[in-house]
C-alpha cells in the first residue's frame, strides 16, 4: 500500500497555489549589507591580511552598520519607535566600547596609553572604594559610611564625610556658579531683548568679552579676593562664563518672539508684567533652555580647568593628578567621571524643562 503524498495529489479545481513570500527591498537591502561586512571581514582574515587593514575594514564596517540601521528604522512600528531609538543611542557606545576592547587586546592600539574599558572600570571601582589618608579624600565621600558616622557624631560627621569628596567639590562648584551667572544672565538678557538702546550700548561689550578664554579670566578674579586660593575664584570664572552665554542667547530667544504673539497680548489689554509673564518668557524659554544647556556644558569645561591649575580637590585635580604619575587608567576614569557628571546635569536640566514647559509635550 503506497501513500500519496501532497505533491502527487491532484490539485483541487479551482484552489490556488501557496503564495511565496517575497522580501520586501528594505529586508533585502539588509541582508545584502549584512553579507559584505561579513564577507569582508572573512576574505581579510583567510588572506592573512585582517591585521594589516583592520581599521580601514572597521570603518567601512561602521559604514555598513549604518545603512543597516537606516533600512530597520523604516521597518519599525511607530509603536516600537522610541525603543529602537533608545537602542541606537546606548547601543553604538556600548559597540564602541567593545571595538575599544577588542582593539587593545589584540594590539591594534597601544594599551599603556588607551587602555582597554575593562582596565578603565578596575581603576574606577578602585577611586571609589579607596581613601587617600594623605590629601583625606575620596571619589564620592564613602556614602557606605553615613549610618555609622550618623550614629557616632550625627549630621556634623555625615558632613565632614562627604566634605572629602572629589565629585561633590565639583558639583557645588559648578551648582553654585551656574545659578549665580544663569539667573542675572536671563534677567539682563530680557532687558536686552526689549530695550534697544540698552543692547546697542552692551552689545560690543559682551561680544568682545564671550571670545575671551574663560582660564584666562581666571587670574584676574582672583585678584579680586582675600583668599585667591578658595573656593571664591573658582565659583566666579564659572558664573561669568554662564552670565555671557546665558544674557547672549536670552536676547536672542526674546529678540526672536513673533511679533504676532506681542500684538495679541496687546490687543487683549495685557500690562507690562502681563506681557512679561505670559508672552515674552514662555515665547523665548525654548531659546533660554537651549542656552542653559550650553552655559552647563560650558560651566563644566570651565570648572575642570579650572581645577587643573588650582585646586586640592575636585574630579579635574584627580584627572590631572592621576596624569602627572603616569596612571592612564585612573585618569581615564576620571575622564568617565566627567562625562556621567555631564549626562547627569543634562538630564536634570531636561526636566525642569519639562516641569516648566508642558505645553511642549
């Protein structure tokens, strides 16, 4: 007895044959774009050339990665969209990171100048777990410490420790002149903004005095205190950097308002105030925004400098320090620290956009 299998049966009269599927050209691109980064990579390694063009092979590989990238966005749901977003803004540093360690572990890069990410994270966890009884320091003030400290010497001992740490002496010094600079900045700036003849007349003033490196005010300011060496100086050359960019991009954020929202606030018999609270700062926030996270960007590079030259603490001093006694994989640490301590401010900064702001959303 046989068994008639699918094939050999007669078709149904009338049934229609079993679609194929088709690729779309986006797959198909994909696929195709997937097959030459591999291919190349293969044909470089069985001629024994993989070494030699490794990075030329790593670039043309970004550049295939890429255009894989742009074909997957548009096959993504609109539903799916902010993740696949999310996964190209952590994705490609963590592939860097990766590439990064790969490279100096097979040599591609020299290790004792960029050492692998690996060596970078042991010296990192190694900062914030070590004391230095020296310079009584600390990366973060041993915050493992705050129960016993409380227990034994209340709130005075919680503050002396945490006064030990690098990563806060940095924040207040950046906390500090960035709301001292960025408040009176937006203020003259609105006057700037409304008042022709008060911007003709500061103008020239502020615009000679934006070009200036801000380090180099930095000797003067402290001439212009008691202690030269305190926090004072240090807090002041970052508020004026603030001051600058903040008043330069307020005016231009008011400047910029379309006059039909003026005009409509008039004809509703809108007073000064009115006008000022209703109109003019909302029309020019997302400028002034804008500017702040500039003035924050600008207030860390100033601060870091800063404590290059001058100071016993702060996350710029241990960069620096760590550079000066050739330990690279501190001072790369330091350098991440710098980085988290940036990415932190900013999204704080993007929320109190959003709490300000919520008609944007």
């Amino acid at each position: 007895m046989t068994v008639a299998t699918a094939r050999d049966l007669p078709q149904a009269e009338g049934a229609k044959p079993a679609p194929t599927v088709a690729l779309s050209p986006d797959r198909r691109a994909i696929l195709l774009l997937a097959g030459a980064g591999l291919a190349l990579h293969a044909v470089l390694a069985l001629t024994g050339l993989w070494r030699a063009f490794a990075w030329p092979a790593i670039g043309a590989s970004f550049v295939l990665l890429v255009l894989i990238c742009e074909r997957i966005g548009r096959l993504v749901s609109v539903r799916r969209l902010p993740a696949y977003e999310r996964t190209l803004a952590f994705g490609f540093p963590a592939l860097v990171l990766i590439v990064w360690q790969f490279a100096g572990d097979y040599g591609l890069i020299n290790p004792t100048w960029f050492p692998q990410p690996t060596r970078i994270a042991a010296g990192l966890w190694d900062m914030i777990v070590r004391y230095d009884r020296f310079s009584e320091t600390s990366l973060i003030g041993r915050p493992w410490l705050i129960p016993e400290v409380f227990a034994a010497d209340g709130m005075a001992g919680v503050r002396k420790l945490l006064s030990e740490s690098h990563v806060l002496a940095t924040v207040g010094r950046v906390f500090a002149g960035f709301v001292l600079g960025a408040i009176p900045g937006i203020l003259l700036g609105v006057v700037m903004g409304m008042n022709q003849t008060v911007r003709l007349m500061l103008d020239t003033t502020l615009s000679a005095i934006y070009v200036l490196p801000k380090i180099a005010i930095f000797p003067i300011v402290m001439l212009m205190f008691s202690d030269p060496f305190g926090e004072g100086p240090k807090i002041v050359v970052v508020a004026l950097a603030v001051f600058i960019l903040m008043t330069i991009n307020t005016m231009a954020g008011v400047r910029g308002i379309d006059r039909v929202y003026l005009m409509a606030g008039r004809n509703y018999g809108a007073n000064g105030w009115q006008m000022m609270r209703h109109v003019i700062i909302p029309g020019a926030m997302p400028v002034i925004f804008a500017g702040l996270r500039i003035a924050l960007g600008t207030a860390m590079i100033v601060i870091i400098s800063v404590e290059f030259l001058r100071a016993k603490q702060g996350v710029g001093y241990i960069t620096f320090y760590y550079w000066e006694v050739l330990n690279p994989e501190k001072m790369y640490a330091g350098l991440v620290v710098v980085m988290m301590l940036g990415v932190t401010l900013t999204y704080g900064l993007q929320w109190l956009q959003r709490r300000l702001m919520p008609w944007q959303r």
